[in-house]
C-alpha cells in the first residue's frame, strides 16, 4: 500500500527556488526518496529531520518541480513519473460557507487517513468521478514492485499530485463502491419512530421517493432500457451534475428542468467503438453527426492511424492534415491536454496507431523492422499508454504496416497487454485470405495476451461469403478457450476506405509521393492498370463507387460506380481509377459494394459483436460539411436499432446492450454502459417506433429520425 498519497505543487523551483509566474510552464517528476537529485535538493531538510523521520521517508515518494531554465539540467531518466503543465497562481480563499461534504473533500479526508485500506476502492471510484468532472487530469499510470497498478492524477486548479491505487474492480463490484460513496456523501438521517418496508417488486417497479435536493434534469415517463439487456421497465431518473443521482418514480421531486419522455425509451449514451473523429473532434467539439445518432462516446485512433505519436517522419492522414487545428502536438500527453482544452461533448477514448509507431521510428520504409527499431516502437507505445492511449491498433491492409511481420506485431501486443490495454484490428486481409487473417491475430492475442478486437468483422466478396461460418467457428473457439475477443461491425453491406487500397502493392510503397511518380511514368502506369485488371473480376468495377474528392476535376464522379466513369470516358475502369487518385493526390475516399445482406444480419447477432460507425465525426454546416462521407456518419445506431425492430433481429433490450454495457465490458470503460445510480449520466432517449436512418450513399448527410433527447455527462447535448 503506497502510504504518500498526495502531493502539492511547489510555488517555486525546487533548484533555483525561484517562483513561478501564473501561466509559466513548468515540469514535474515524482522519484523515490532515495534518487539521488532528491538527496541534492532537500539535502537540508533531509539533514533536519529527526531518524524516525529519515527512516519512514526512505521508501517515500517525492514530487520535484522545476523552471524551463533549470529543466535543461534535469537528468532525463530516473523518475516514477514526469510531466509538463502550467503554473496556476492560487486563487484567493473563498467566503466562508457552510460545510458540505463534495465527492473531492472526501477523497482527500480519506487519503489523510493514515490506514485506508478498507477505502482503496472507494479513493479509487472518487478519483475516477473527478476525472470525468475533469477536476483530475491522469497523468501516468505505473506499476508498483507487487504488481499493482498506481495511477497519478494532477488536480487541474491546484496542480496537486495524488497517487491512487487502481484495486482493479470487476464491474459487479463498482455498484456497491458507489452505493458506499452515496452513503459517505450522503449519511441518512435517523428515524428511530418509523422502519420502512422495501417493494418486493422494487427493482422494476420502484417506490416513490422522497427527494430532498432539487435534480438538475429528470427524465420523466420514460421506458428504461438500462444496457444490460434485462426486460425494460418504466421509471424517472433524476440527473445531478455529471451523475445519475435516482432512479426511481420523481413524481414529486424538483428539477430545473423536466424531460418528458413519455413512449420513448430511455437508455445509456451509445458507445461508437470504432472512430475516426481523432483530430476532427479539435474542430467541432460539438460533434453535431455522431450526438444526433445518441454517441455519447468515442473510441477513435483506429486501423492503425491516430492523433498520436507524431515524431520523426510521422504526419497525420492527408484528410485530417488538411485543416488547421487550435494547437499542436507530438504525443499523447499533449494530445490529451489539447482534448481537454476542447471539452468535447462526446467521451473520447484514444489508441495509438501502429501506423504512427512505426512511421515516427522508420518513416515509411517497407521493409521488416530491425531488432533495434522494434524495440524503439515499444519503447514510444509505452510512453504512449502511460499518457493516456488506451490500447494500440492495427491497419494491416495500409502501407507501411502492411510490410509488418507478425513478430513485430507480438512485441507491440506484448507491451500493450503489460500495461492493461487493449488491441484493436483492421486485419491483413478480409477477402480471399480471411480465415489466415483470423488466425494470425488471435494468435497475437493468444501469445500477447492482449484483449482483442476484430474491427469491422466482414467477409468481403462475394467468392468469400461462404467463409463466415469458419470464420465465426475460430473466434468462438478462442472465446470459449476464455480468450479475450470481441468484434464490431457497421449495419452497411459497403465499406468506405480509401480508393487507392485497390492498386497493387508494389504501387504504393513509399507513401504518397512515392505513389504519384509511379503513376507519371507511363510504362510504369501501364503496367500498373494491367495488374489491376487481372487482380479484379470484371464484375468487380460495378461494385465500386467514389465517396469524397479533392480535386474540382473529381466532384463530378462522387456517388458514380468505377464502370460507369470508365464507359463514359472509353478507358478501362483500371485507367479511371488511376486517374481519379492521381488527381486528388491518392486522397480519394470510395465505397465497396462487397457484402452479403445474410452475412450481415448473422455477424451482428452474434452476442460478442457490438456496433461501430467506422467513420468521423461531420457536421452539418461550417467546418467539416463539404466531403462526401459515408452514411454510416451519419447513420449507424439508428440503422441498427431499425433494422432490429424491422426485422426481429434481437429484442430492443438487447439491441441497446450491443451499443452501451457490451462495448463498457470490453473496453474496460468504467461508470457508463449502464443506467445505474453514481454511473455518469450520458443518457439518450428514443422513440423506437420512429427511429431510423435517413442516409444515403448519394446524400449522406441526413439527420436520422426518432432521436429525441442525448445527454452528455450531464449536459444537454441535443
């Protein structure tokens, strides 16, 4: 048990001990008393303290900050943990008021308990509803000597580091944590005249309670779908800052406002567990397509591509590096405070990409990586989820991670499931090659052990429909083996990637740039397109359509099928495509009409299959509403719910717990997926009667219909 918990910052430098200035950056470690720069600097404290105090603080923690001008003397290496922020004066003290206990004043009060062992778990769910507040910002996360994981938090006003002990708790034990911090907020009042009896039916038919503070909002009258997939009921929730604070009947409670969600359902926030919105969320915050479908939360740094690391040769995809964001970043931690400078309204969970590991050590080189390289790309993904990346992914199909050996992968995988995060797939190959595509990541996850997701699970061609049943057949075997394996998939029968990904390998190693000279060599362009059109069924040209363009030459072709553009012009659909990418500097965006209908309907019913966009955020005016997207972005969660209430794919309750509980389970996402009293209140209310999906390829942005009300961490979103 780590018996020095919390921290404050310094007013000063601790080597020069000159003061800060409000704004000033600054840079913190946390060492071990025993490092001998600790010895340096507090060599005169060290030398006024009594023995007793010298022996208790040998295994203490210290936390050291320092100017911009001392940090060039700093030794790099040696430290628990490290960061820069920036100073914040202190604020004056407020007017005196009245004492009343806050979910902060009992996480410090417990934390000065001098045995709070019996608290581990409840300073932990504390320090967690902080940082969904954002009063606590997770630095680091480290590994103590006996295995346990610590995280250190920095209060955002005070600069204050807090060490917490992560007690790892199974999610049937944080309703009961959280009932005790109600209780700790909260202690009833005694009422030794009358002794009241519960319902027997209190769970589904709750008693009407007696509320004694107003709530911020209630949801009135609803039905509630709660996400974990047990028949619905009718009850209120009363909503109190970020958190669900009731459940019950609030007929006679107070609330600034009232939501009347009389014949609409009222669930979780959906989770979109497989994003894009990386970069874009920098933009529109608001992230006006993905809250109009009920997302609450966001899963992005997906198929190998992220916000982050950005070292080296590494650079964002041409789509996102075509705007300009407010700020700049290298990696993680800077990406997270720009996120946080955002506020977003949606949750936003990032993976750092394979993609940008490997392009920060190796540039764009296809080849296999070196022993030394390797081991430089863990290196950067550990830094990397020590900074707030949850898990890594891949994108096997892309360049240059297509030129990946498997061992390559395994290392990564290795260190990622060392530091409890998770790894996500776009897998080498979802055609011809499948059922190998499957077996290598499974046995990535089996040697890693890392928790693994199988992004957008499809069997893409129509030769390849057949290859479903084996396909399901090896992932459930892995399951039940008590493997770790989950997948998503879009209710779409076309993909949506970029146009390029049909040109032969040799094509577009390189980059870019590399890619455009082969095409303005002409015996090289023409040896080009007869690949390709030996690589395709004829068939096959029928079946592709151009999204987004970048060239006024191209807007033309957006919505039109490759044979179409190819007839029209006399030149073989190979040509046509050749054309098209050259001119929009291989950035066009296509869709894949590649997938079987039944195969679709079968993939999602699987109960370890949740839903994903598999797109970014857009929006419906301004900044990122002049491309061609997918309807997908603006379409999925209510195309799925339609297509379970048209065609009886799974009960409403189920449904709601593929987009909510099932995606919080496998990511590791604590306090939402369900309705649960301390849960975070993202919440969406529907009519299910109504709900469906307006989109289409040719006008993708459409609003969706029977969406009624989303909350997001308690603010109304739309």
């Amino acid at each position: 048990m780590i018996e020095w918990n919390l921290k404050a910052r310094s007013h000063s430098c601790n080597k020069c001990t000159r003061g800060f200035k409000d704004g000033e950056r600054c840079h913190s470690v946390v060492a071990v008393f025993e490092n001998p720069l600790v010895q340096t600097l507090l060599a005169d404290k060290i030398a006024a303290s009594s023995e007793e105090q010298k022996k208790r603080r040998a295994s203490d923690y210290v936390r050291l900050d320092f100017c911009p001008d001392c940090w060039d003397d700093v030794p790099a290496a040696g430290w628990i943990s490290l960061w820069h922020s920036a100073y914040t004066a202190p604020e004056p003290p407020p007017p005196e008021a009245l004492p009343r206990e806050t979910a902060e004043s009992l996480l410090r009060k417990l934390m000065e308990k001098t045995d709070n062992e019996e608290y581990v778990s409840v300073i932990f769910i504390l320090a967690v509803m902080l940082e969904c507040r954002k009063i606590l910002f997770e630095r680091q996360v480290q590994q103590s000597p006996d295995g346990t994981l610590v995280r250190i938090y920095e209060h955002k006003k005070t600069g204050e580091v807090m060490l917490i002990t992560d007690p790892d708790l199974s999610a049937d034990e944080i309703p009961g944590v959280q009932q005790l911090i109600e209780t700790l907020l909260n202690p009833p009042e005694p009422d030794p005249g009358k002794e009241q009896e519960e319902s027997p039916n209190a769970d589904k038919e709750p008693a009407a309670i007696t509320v004694k503070n107003d709530f911020d909002v209630i949801f009135e009258g609803g039905v509630l779908v709660d996400g974990s997939g047990d028949p619905s009921w009718k009850a209120d929730i009363g909503v109190r800052g970020e958190e669900i604070t009731e459940i019950g009947d609030l007929k006679k409670a107070s609330a600034e406002t009232r939501l009347d969600c009389s014949d609409m359902c009222v669930a979780p926030g959906f989770i979109d567990v497989h994003s894009h919105s990386d970069t874009y969320i920098l933009l529109r915050p608001d992230a006006p397509s993905k809250i109009r479908q009920g997302v609450t939360t966001e899963i992005v740094g997906q198929c190998g591509s992220s916000a982050s690391p950005l070292m080296g040769d590494a650079r964002l995809p041409s789509d996102w590096a075509a705007h300009t964001y407010p700020g700049q970043w290298q990696n993680a931690s800077e990406y997270k405070a720009l996120l946080a400078e955002a506020d977003p309204l949606m949750n936003i969970i990032f993976l750092t990409g394979h993609r940008n590991l490997r392009m920060s050590v190796m540039g764009m080189d296809t080849r296999p990586a070196t022993k030394d390289e390797v081991n430089d790309m863990v290196r950067l993904l550990a830094s990397e989820l020590e900074n707030g990346s949850s898990g890594f992914s891949t994108g096997l199909i892309y360049q240059p991670s297509r030129s990946a050996p498997v061992e390559e992968i395994h290392a990564l995988a290795s260190e990622c499931a060392r530091q409890g995060g998770h790894y996500a797939t776009h897998m080498r190959n979802e055609k011809n090659y499948l059922l190998e595509a499957i077996d290598e990541a499974l046995k990535t996850a089996e040697i890693s052990g890392v928790p693994l997701q199988i992004s957008h699970f499809k069997t893409a061609g129509q030769q390849n429909w057949h290859l479903a049943d084996e396909a399901i057949a090896r992932i459930e075997s892995a399951r039940e083996k008590g493997m770790h394996v989950f997948a998503d998939r879009y209710p779409y029968t076309a993909s949506g990637t970029d146009l390029d990904i049909i040109l032969p390998d040799r094509a577009t190693r390189g980059g870019n740039d590399e890619s455009l000279k082969r095409l303005a060599d002409s015996s090289t362009r023409k040896a080009i397109a007869e690949e390709m059109m030996k690589m395709h069924l004829p068939e096959y040209w029928r079946t592709v359509m151009v999204g987004a363009t970048w060239s006024p030459e191209n807007a033309d072709f957006s919505g039109r099928y490759i044979q179409e553009i190819a007839d029209e012009a006399g030149i073989t659909p190979a040509e046509a495509v050749l054309q098209i990418v050259e001119k929009d500097k291989m950035r066009t965006v296509a869709f894949f009409f590649g997938m079987s209908d039944e195969n679709l309907r079968r993939i999602l019913s699987l109960p370890w299959v949740m839903v994903a966009s598999d797109a970014s955020l857009r929006s419906f005016e301004g900044v990122l509403s002049d491309d061609h997207p997918h309807p997908r972005a603006f379409g999925t969660f209510p195309r799925f719910l339609q297509m379970c209430r048209d065609e009886n794919l799974m009960t409403m309750e189920e449904a709601v717990r593929r987009i909510t509980s099932l995606p919080a389970e496998a990511f590791g996402i604590k306090g939402r997926g369900l309705l649960r009293k301390g849960f975070v209140a993202d919440i969406v209310a529907f009519d299910y009667a109504e709900v469906k999906d307006n989109a289409t390829y040719s006008k993708p942005r459409t609003m969706p219909g029977g969406i009624k009300h989303v909350m997001c961490r308690g603010k109304p979103a739309f």
